[in-house]
C-alpha cells in the first residue's frame, strides 16, 4: 500500500475567520448605536409629550379665566387686561415668535416650570364687538328662518348670510414654555363664546 503524500495547508482559514469577526464587530457597533438612538428618540418623545401636557395648562388657565369673565362681567371684554393676559385686538401681522405678540401676557407656573399665555379677541379695535368700527371674527350655528339651512363645507361667517341668534365671538388663546433642554412648546386653541 501506498502512501498519500501529505498536503499543506494555504492559511485560508484565517483570513476567512478574521473577516468574518471583523464584520460582527462592525455590526454589533451599529446595534449597540442604533439602541441607544433608539432610547434618546423615546426619551425626546416623551419630554416634548410632558411639555406638551404643561403648555396645555396654561392653555387652561386662559380659557378659566375667559369663561369666567364671559360670564359674570362680559363688559370687560371690550378693554385689554394685561394683569390677566388679555388683549381686546388681534394684530394678524404678528406671529407667536413676534416679541410684541406676546404683550401684556400672563405667566404661570406648574410645579418648577413657567408657562407663558395671552388671550387675543379677534376684533381689529378694543370696542364692544358689535360696534359699527369694529370688526371681529364672528360665527352662529343658527341661521335664520329666510336664509337656506348651511350646508357641509359653506360659510358660517356673519358676513354671509344673517342669523337670527347672537353671533359667536372668536378668541385666540395662545400659551407657550421654553423648556430645559432648549426646547420649547408652543399650542393655540380658539374659543367661541356668544356676544
């Protein structure tokens, strides 16, 4: 019987292994990263939700005080009331991030945190919302008997057809929080309260 010649071995094997490990390392470094970017987006979401949830306070706070005025002393409406965030007019040049916006707003707190909120009437002048001079965003639900019943989609402004009820007048209630980690959080809601 003969003898095989033994063979040598290349060193494929090595390479080969290397490679591969080298590929696992890369790949549990991505996972290892991607489960951390994964936490701190869960972590942001829940922050801005929290401070979502505070601004909305201030929202309230607003609105409490709105209603409680349309109620007992609705006279007041008419004028701007800086001690309690209130503006007669709505200027429709300014935005939220305008500084004169913000004039005459009202700041209160919930817990450490300082919210911020003013209320717009959305009247051009600081006069009773039915005024001949004044204009102001107005809306009824209930047309007259003479007019068509209001469609879906068609106009319920005061302009448009004439309403046998008292109109309904708009105001703007906008509240906003600069937050901790530099962000901030700014939400508006709009109240109709009848004139």
């Amino acid at each position: 019987m003969m003898k095989r010649p033994s063979r040598t071995q290349a060193g494929v094997a090595l390479p080969v292994t290397l490679i591969i490990l080298l590929v696992m390392l890369i790949a549990s470094i991505y996972l290892l990263k991607s489960t951390n970017t994964t936490t701190l987006t869960a972590s942001n979401l829940a922050y801005d939700s929290a401070q979502s949830r505070a601004v909305d306070y201030g929202l309230h706070q607003g609105f409490q005080w709105l209603a409680a005025t349309a109620r007992s002393k609705k006279g007041l409406l008419d004028a701007n009331s800086a001690a309690n965030g209130y503006n007669a007019v709505y200027d429709t040049t300014l935005s939220v991030r305008t500084p004169r916006f913000w004039n005459g707003s009202r700041t209160v707190t919930l817990g450490s945190q300082r919210i911020e909120y003013v209320i717009h009437r959305m009247c051009n002048l600081p006069l009773p919302f039915n005024h001949k001079d004044n204009a102001c965003v107005q809306t009824s639900d209930n047309p007259s008997a003479s007019t068509a019943p209001v469609g879906p989609g068609d106009s319920l402004m005061l302009t448009t057809p004439r309403y046998a009820a008292v109109p309904r007048v708009h105001y703007l209630v906008t509240a906003r929080m600069d937050g901790a980690r530099g962000g901030n959080v700014v939400n508006q809601m709009v109240v109709l309260i009848g004139g």
